[in-house]
C-alpha cells in the first residue's frame, strides 16, 4: 500500500471527516491518494467519504469515479459498481483514465461472474495503457480471469484471392484408356476471392489439478467469388453449348460451410500431456449437405529436455456422403514429431504421417505418407512475428476408370504468416498469410497448382 507521512494523513483525515466543505480547502490530487489508501486498508465507508467530496467538487471527475466504482464493488454492490463503471469510462478522456476506468469495469465485471466480459474490458485496457508497465498489469489480469472463465470464445476471420478456388485442374482435357475429352470449365482452375469466418466456443465442464474436459462447438463458412475472367469463361461455354443445341449448367457455387460438436479431456503429466477428443460434424459443399463425420482423436506430446519435446498424434474418422453412399469412408490418421527450440529461441518443428482411407469408391479409397517442417521466428522482426511451414503429400489410389493402372498424387505446399503485432488493436493483430501448392497427378484432371494470400486477424495472447 502506497505510504503517506502519517502527519499528511492525518491532516486529510481531519478535513474528510469535517465534512465535504472543509475537504474543499484540500487539493483533488490529496484527496484522491487519500481514498485510494482508504480503499487499500478497507476502510470503504471513510472511502466513500472522499469520492463523493471530489464529485460535489466536479462530478465529471474521472478519477474519482473510478475510485467509487471500486469502493461499490469492495461493498458487494455489483450493480451499482457496473454502472458507476459504465460511468467512469465515459468521463475519461485521457489515456491514463482509459486505462484506468477499463480496468475498472474489467474487475467489477469479473467480481459480479461476467468473466467473458470482464476479459473484452481488459483488452481495452491493453489498447488504452498508458505506459508497458500498465499493459503488463492489464495482460497479467487477462490471464488470471482466462484461467477462471469457464468459457473460452475465439474466432478468426480472413480475406484471400485465389487462382485456384475450386481445386480445379490445370488442363482442359482428361485422358482415359487412351482416349481424350474435353474437360468442362467448372472442373478447370478458376480464379476468384474466398472470405472465411470460423467462430468457436469450449467451456469447461469439470477441472482438477491434472485433468480437464471441455465441450467444444465451431463453426466455418467460407464464401467464394468468382473473378469476371473465371465468370466470363463459365458463360462462354454455356454459349458454346447452346449454339450446338444442347445445354450446360456449370457449378458456379463452390461456398463450404462446417458445424462440429465435440467433447475432449487433458490430462496432465509431470513432463508432458494427452487430450482424448470425440468430434460429430456436418459439413456443406456449394450449399447442399456433403458429408456428416464422426472422429474420435488423441494426442500427446512429451518433453525430453527444456528445448525439446516429442509429440503424436492418431485419429479414426467414419465419413457419410450425403451426395452418394458409395463415397462413404473410413479414414485413420497417425502423426508424429519433435519439436526444437534452437539457441536462437526460434522454434523448429519437423513431423511425419500417414494416412488410410477406405472406401467403395475408388476415387476415395487410398493410402498416404507425408512429411512437414516449421519454423517459428522466437523474436518478431521490426514488429513482424514470422512463421513458415513446407510440406509435402504422396497419395496412391487403387485403379480406376481414369487411371487403369492406379492413380499417383504428389502435393507440395509452402506457405509464410506474417503478424504485425505492433498494428495490434485490443490484443488483436492483422495478418498476411502467402502460400502455394502444387498438386502433381498421373491423371490431368487433378493436376493443379494454387497461389494466393489471405489478410485477416489474430490474437496476439
């Protein structure tokens, strides 16, 4: 508790508890050190005291309300603290008061059990902290409260173009026991933009010193525009066709959206963890129903030293087609790999995999072997968080009408997100995500590539 000479407290106490009159001879700045020690030593009523003799003096003082929304909220009086709250952060006008009357309303709100409200408040206070002191101080409380909330919200939101939106070939023909046809236009690689949304929701259903289950909801819609040259090329073909009599309805909606419903459990070791997951989905493709998944999932990682750590990772999804039975699938999924912190701090992660998915259809039914590599950049670069990724996937398909002799995959992808954490507003940082993908196939109508960037948002925390 900050310490006034017992002399000069005893001087302001004098005048306080003569009245609001007499505590008009002392200055704003005494009498609100006074009541904030009051406040620190309990003495709420004294407190109060000295909050409303620096409102009759001007009731637009931020400061002072600030100081008696913390009293109310010292007192137990939850709904009086939120609005006195409320009241503090349109009076303040300074970055200090901001911060001050944000933190206010962040701690009245956690008191009252509003916690996800509470964090939202913290984060102004992070954005309006006057100092790195201050938002250190706001960060340390946003962590606290996140650790009480039972309920975690996140969501993520980005802007893309795309040369590929479609997963399109790169050709305009497809061969097939030594024949060739034409390849329709919605089949080839069209250009365009894709806006995607995610939102989730986990809450905590039971907690222990090493063990935690959550509940867990999500959704995904992305969106997809086509480009004028990519909608122009879709109406000529229909032109052709209708020229020579016959008729084409090309799919111009290639918009995906996603619901899933999960249920996980960690557990906590002395020097590493596992989480047990269920997951149902519904997922849509071009606005009808494509498929509903269930997958059950564990994961576990464990560390051999401070700088490194193994990890794995197995999954058993049962797919249902809603656009053909035939295409129903069971996929199971094994991964593994270590992570590295270098001498530098930047974080290496190297990981391998497979993949079985069985199926009726032979166009589903394959096995696959894959391969990634991280980095992550410890420190940012000129207020820039870097992190890279490389990949690489082998696909083998049993024989079918296309490929007689089986069909080989090969897909190559790169990518770099960039995070300007200095442009950051409420904790939330804009990003720019560039990547490429090459797919390389024995048979042309998955032959394809795919260039493009995204701009969205992250949280920093």
């Amino acid at each position: 508790m900050r310490r006034l000479a017992l002399t000069a407290i005893a001087a302001l106490w004098v005048a306080v508890a003569q009245g609001p009159a007499m505590a008009q001879d002392l200055t704003p700045g005494q009498m609100r050190a006074l009541g904030f020690d009051l406040l620190s030593a309990g003495e709420t009523g004294r407190a109060m005291v000295v909050a409303d003799a620096l409102l009759a003096r001007d009731p637009q003082d931020a400061v002072a309300l600030i100081l008696r929304a913390r009293i109310l909220r010292d007192m137990g009086r939850d709904a009086e603290a939120r609005k006195a709250a409320r009241v503090a952060w349109a009076a303040a006008d300074t970055p200090s008061d901001r911060f001050g009357a944000a933190l206010t309303r962040a701690q009245v709100l956690s008191s009252s059990g509003n916690r996800t409200a509470a964090q939202l408040w913290l984060r102004k206070a992070m954005d309006a902290a006057p100092t790195p002191a201050a938002r250190s101080v706001a960060m340390r409380d946003f962590r606290y409260v996140r650790a009480r909330n039972p309920l975690r919200l996140s969501f993520s939101l980005g802007v893309a173009p795309s040369s590929n939106v479609n997963n399109g070939s790169q050709h305009d023909e497809i061969e097939g026991f030594g024949m060739f046809g034409a390849l329709s236009p919605d089949a080839q690689a069209l250009s365009g933009w894709t806006a995607q949304a995610s939102v989730g929701a986990r809450f905590r259903l039971a907690e222990s010193e090493r063990r935690s289950t959550w509940l867990r909801l999500s959704a995904t819609r992305r969106e997809v525009r086509l480009s004028s040259e990519s909608t122009a090329k879709l109406d000529k073909w229909v032109a052709d066709q209708a020229a020579l009599g016959g008729t084409a309805n090309p799919r111009r909606n290639f918009d995906f959206g996603a619901v899933e419903l999960g249920l996980s459990q960690t557990l906590g070791f002395q020097k590493g963890m596992v989480q047990l997951g269920a997951t149902l989905g519904r997922n849509w493709f071009g606005g009808d129903p494509l498929s509903d998944y269930l997958k059950l999932d564990m994961a576990g990682e464990r560390g051999l030293s401070p700088r490194r750590a193994l990890y794995g990772e197995m999954s058993l999804e049962r797919q249902w087609r809603r656009d053909s039975a035939f295409r129903d699938a069971d996929l199971m999924t094994v991964e593994g790999g270590m992570v590295q912190a270098l001498a530098s701090g930047d974080r290496l992660r190297i990981g391998f995999g497979a993949r079985r998915a069985n199926s009726f259809s032979p166009e589903v039914r394959h096995g696959a072997v894959l391969a990634r590599l991280g980095w992550e950049k410890a420190q940012p670069v000129a207020g820039v968080r870097i992190e890279t990724s490389l990949g690489i996937e082998r696909r083998n398909y049993d024989a079918s009408l296309l490929a007689p002799s089986g069909r080989r995959d090969l897909r190559l992808d790169a990518g770099v997100s960039l995070t300007f954490e200095t442009l950051d507003y409420m904790g939330f940082a804009p990003t720019l995500d560039l990547r490429a993908s090459r797919f390389r196939s024995n048979v042309k109508l998955y032959d394809g590539r795919d260039v493009g960037l995204s701009l969205g948002f992250r949280s920093v925390f």
